[in-house]
C-alpha cells in the first residue's frame, strides 16, 4: 500500500551534503549553528550557541528564566540516546495549601507563582561543558552580539507585546521599560537591543575566567547562575507582589536554596520499536512516551489506517492520540510512572480495541494494576475569580476551547499557549541533537531589569487537587510538554526532529514519523503535508480547557477528508491552510555519512542550512 502521494512541489528542498546541517525555528539561531559548525566546532557547541541566541530573537517563546529538553547521540555512542534534562522542579515554597490560602484553585498561567527553578541554561552548559569543545566565551558571543547591538525583531514578537501592553503598562512596569521603550511597540523589522541580558552573558564568562580549564571555567559561569548575581537577582524580583493571570496579585515563592541546590543532568530515554525504527523521548516526567504509547497502539494497524492524508488514516491517529493523552493525564509524571506496563503489548492491545468507525467524546485512560487513574475536571472555558461573575466565584461558560496552533495565544492576563522553539544539529562526524527550549518568555512575569530576562511558568502544568501523578509537589517537576525526538535504526541515531506548539508538539511530528518511516515522503514533503491534532485531552497550560471530541485540522486536508471525520463524529475545527506546526529536523545516513536538513515554512520563520 502506498500513502497518498504528496505534489512534486515542496515550499523548499529537503537540503543534502556530508558536512553538517542545522535547522530551528528561527534562522537567525539556525545560521548560528551553521557558522558554529563551519568554525570547527561540533554539534554541541552549535546547538548551544543557536540555544542562546534563541533566548535573543524569540524572547516571546523562550528566555534564560525556563526550561529546556534535549536528547541527543555523539560520535563515539551513536547507538545509545542520552535524555539532556533542563526542567526545573518546584520551589520549597510551592505547596498547594500556600497557593490555595492565596485564593487560587489553579496555579497561575503567568506571575511568579507559575516558576519552577530555571533550568534551561544550567542544562546548556552542561552539555557544553560535558560534550562541546568550545570556550564558553565563543560560544556566547553571538548571543552577546545580537542583545548588545541589536537584531531585525520578529512581527510576532511586537503582536505579543501588544496584547500584553496594558498589563505591562499598568503591572508590570519593568517589562514595559524593557519592552516598550518609550512607549512604543517595536515594529517588524526594527532593530531592538537587550543591554541588560548581553551583560549578564558577559559576568558570566567572567565568573569563571580565572580558572585553569575549560571544563572549570563553564562550571564557574553555572555556580554564578545558581548562587551569584543571577540568583540574588531572580530571588528579589519575586518579592514585590504583582498581578498573575488569575487577575490578582501575589508574591513569588523562589529561594536561593531553590536555586543553589538544581543541577540539570543527563537521563537515560525512554524508547520504543516501531516498523524497524527506534524511537527515544524524554521519560513520563514530559509527554514524550505518549508518543510512544500512540506508536505502540497504531504499530497493529495496517499501513492504510496509518496515512494521515486519508480520512481513515487521520481518524485512526486521531483516536489513537486521545488514547495515549489519556494516560498522559492519568498517570505521567515525576513520579513512579508504570511506563513498562503503558507499552507492553499486552495492554496496547487494550487500548487498541477501543477505537472504533466512530471518534469517541470521552476521557478514556487506560487500567493498571494497583492504580486508580486520575480524571481530570473539564473545563470548556475558564474565567478566573477576579474576572467572574458578580458571585465572585470562578465559572465555566460555553463550549469551544481554544484551537491553539502553536504560536502564541495571549490574552491580556499574560495567559500563553504553545511558545516554545525547537533546534536540530548534526555534524560531520555523527553527533546528532533535538532540543526544544521554552519558558521564561516575556510575557511570563515582570522583566528583572538588571538581568534582561524573566521567570518561566511552567508550573502551570501541576494541578493543586491532592493524589494525582503531577501535583504541585516542591522539588518535584512539573510534567512538561517539551517532547524532542531522536530516530535511530540498526542501531545508530538517523533522525533528530520537533516541534513548538506545547500538548501538540507529539501530535505534529507523529504525522511526519508516519510520513517518512511507513509513507517513503523526504523530510521536507512530510514537514510541508497538512497536520492536524486532538484538542480532546485537558490542556497542560492553565486554564486546562478542553473540547470532548475536538480536532483542529489544516483546510488543505480536503473537503472530503475533513467532511468524513465530522460524520465520523470529530468537531472539527479549521485552522486555514499552513497553520499546524513548526517542525524541524536533521537525517543523517550512518552508511553513506550523507546528511539531510528541512524546516517549517508556516509562519515563514523556521529554516534549515547545512552542506
């Protein structure tokens, strides 16, 4: 069976050579990478130098104040995927009884009370440190560039200054100074500078620039991150009540104990075979083996359930999805988390004989042995307390929740969805990296003036309800929705792919795994196909809205393939033509040493060079 072939058309060629190819989200961090790996550094080092660079040109999707995941292969172990762990976990302070005795039912989608313990930079410099061959000097220095002197911004990042101006304005007066200066919204195309963040950079490398190695010096730029300048100054800037996303005001919980005691690390990755693939992700503390469980139940189908141009191929992901997001919410988390019982075949098979011609409305997680799965409230629409109605109470009104398509959906409360941003690297001699950094975007919390750069929110994705697998737990990680994805076959690293776009980022790259492993598409026909995704699962991001029975599809699926998934009962919402995903990805041939590279034309921003 074939899969339904796309055009000889491709909005770009899927790029080839043997030297190395980079690709991410935006291409100012991409030609970062590339000029990294010309300069005769490896993937490492490029990836963290494009790392930083990212927290320069896509301050509204991701800033040194969150997190990050990362997995990744080198040269001398192509065969064994290593997890690169950046999510910060709770502050001692965060307990639920303290958010509740501030009025809260949710923990905030913006202010200082949605930050776990920052993570992402820490994370980076570990792998630099552990697998780079740069000083940290050089690699900065790009990022030192771009925030000192100055970069073309990006239209998005104006559109969300602006839905977020009177907050600022009117709370939030650090981050209008900072991002508004004068007043005045920058414009596309404007060049925009971040002094404040290009010094900060620069005390770091000089932390530890006295010291004897490379190694030493990289790790003395991370105790000043953790215990220095950096820590004092994220710890005062919580202490100042200001206004949350529930429409009230609260102080921040973060300590310098929380900060001098997280270190980022390494972690083994959780895999799965599929057709002769293998494919690796975070553990169950992301949403990664979701993924894998979604693989592990569309693996007993036939090819033709499996296409997601056709009706039944996209009905049948669909269901599959709903299913494995099911046990996402059930049961994943930074907990004991049965994820070898999730993948057996045994209870696949279970789970696989719940899909039907029908797409099913329902919360359905699976059983397992000894657990009592959690089900979650639903909630079509949220309005916070201070936003309610006259009884003051927090509501629920209408149907419909947000279709989220990956790029960010801001009210003026500071509420996010999906900001992230995603880099792929690989070298000439076969070390191979997927990250997907995110967090501490600016609309986050107030700027911290003396560092250019805020909190993160990624607490937003615990729940205050006592007993569930991701309660608000201090020193636990919140579950997070970063999900990169390393491929490997007979044994060694082929592909590293991602995508933003928060619960939907496994939702969009499962159609390109598809598409490429079973389908025979190139990686720019599979990254440039029409997507679509469940909106049927409660969402990570506060306010956890969700629509029993919601898909969200791009029109070019096709009039009779989207009309066929409404009679078999999917609420179908269209999303315009190019508007799902944001994917990237790099392929390396271990026979051949030839090297692929492709990235998303939606929103034209994404890019991927390489030779």
């Amino acid at each position: 069976m074939t899969f339904t072939r796309p055009g000889s058309f491709t909005t770009r060629p899927t790029l080839q050579g043997t030297f190395g190819m980079s690709a991410s989200t935006h291409w100012i961090a991409t030609a970062t990478a590339q000029s990294v790996l010309e300069r005769g550094g490896n993937a490492f080092d490029a990836a963290t130098a494009a790392a930083f660079v990212l927290h320069v040109v896509e301050p509204h999707l991701n800033g040194p104040g969150g997190d990050m995941a990362g997995v990744f292969v080198t040269a001398a172990e192509p065969g064994k995927p290593v997890v690169l762990m950046g999510q910060g976990p709770a502050p001692a302070g965060a307990t639920p009884e303290h958010y509740r005795s501030e009025g809260l039912e949710l923990v905030p989608g913006s202010g200082a009370l949605a930050a776990a313990v920052p993570a992402s930079v820490d994370a980076w410099l570990l792998l630099l440190r552990d697998h780079g061959t740069w000083e940290l000097q050089a690699v900065l220095e790009f990022a030192i560039g771009y925030a000192r002197d100055g970069h073309p911004v990006l239209g998005r990042v104006g559109a969300t200054i602006a839905a977020v101006s009177e907050l600022f304005r009117e709370h939030w007066p650090t981050s209008a100074a900072l991002w508004m200066p004068g007043g005045k919204i920058p414009a596309a195309g404007e060049l925009v500078r971040n002094p404040a963040y290009a010094k900060t950079l620069r005390r770091l490398v000089e932390a530890g620039a006295a010291e004897s190695t490379r190694e030493a010096r990289i790790d003395g730029a991370r105790r000043e991150w953790r215990e220095g300048f950096v820590a004092k100054a994220m710890v005062q800037s919580v202490q100042a009540p200001h206004r949350h996303s529930s429409g009230t005001d609260h102080q921040g919980v973060l300590a310098m104990s929380d900060l001098a005691a997280f270190e980022a690390g390494y972690e083994d990755a959780a895999t799965f075979e599929f057709r002769g693939h293998t494919i690796a992700k975070t553990g169950p503390w992301g949403q990664g083996p979701a993924l894998l469980q979604t693989l592990a139940i569309l693996d007993g189908f036939p090819d033709e359930c499996l296409d997601p141009s056709s009706e039944l191929g996209a009905h049948t992901i669909l269901e599959a999805q709903k299913l494995a997001l099911a046990d996402r919410e059930a049961y994943y988390g930074d907990t004991d988390v049965p994820l070898d019982y999730l993948l057996s075949a045994e209870y696949t098979e279970t789970r696989r004989a719940l899909i039907t011609e029908r797409a099913s409305p329902e919360f359905r997680p699976g059983r397992v042995p000894g657990r009592e799965p959690f089900r979650p409230p639903l909630r079509t629409e949220y309005v916070p307390p201070a936003l309610a109605n006259d009884d003051g109470g927090p509501g629920l009104r209408g149907a419909g929740a947000s279709a989220g398509v990956g790029e960010p959906t801001v009210l003026a409360t500071g509420e996010t969805r999906g900001d992230t941003c995603h880099l792929d690297v690989v070298d000439r001699w076969g070390n191979m990296i997927s990250a997907t950094p995110s967090g501490g975007w600016l609309q986050s919390s107030p700027a911290i003036p003396e560092l250019g750069f805020c909190l993160g929110t990624r607490l937003q994705m615990t729940w205050l309800e006592p007993g569930t697998p991701s309660t608000l737990t201090p020193g636990k990680r919140p579950r997070t929705t970063l999900t990169p994805t390393l491929v490997l076959r007979n044994g060694e690293a082929v592909t590293a792919l991602g995508s933003p776009g928060g619960d939907q980022q496994d939702q969009w790259q499962l159609p390109y795994l598809l598409r490429t492993i079973v389908g025979g598409y190139s990686p720019q026909q599979a990254i440039d196909a029409p997507a679509f995704h469940t909106t049927s699962v409660p969402g990570s991001f506060w306010p956890r809205i969700w629509e029993p029975g919601g898909a969200v599809v791009e029109d070019r699926l096709g009039d009779a393939v989207i009309a066929g998934l409404e009679r078999r009962g999917h609420r179908i919402t269209r999303a315009g033509d190019w508007t799902l995903g944001r994917l990237s990805a790099v392929v390396r041939d271990p026979r051949t040493g030839v090297l692929q590279g492709a990235a998303n034309p939606r929103g034209a921003q994404g890019y991927a060079v390489g030779r």
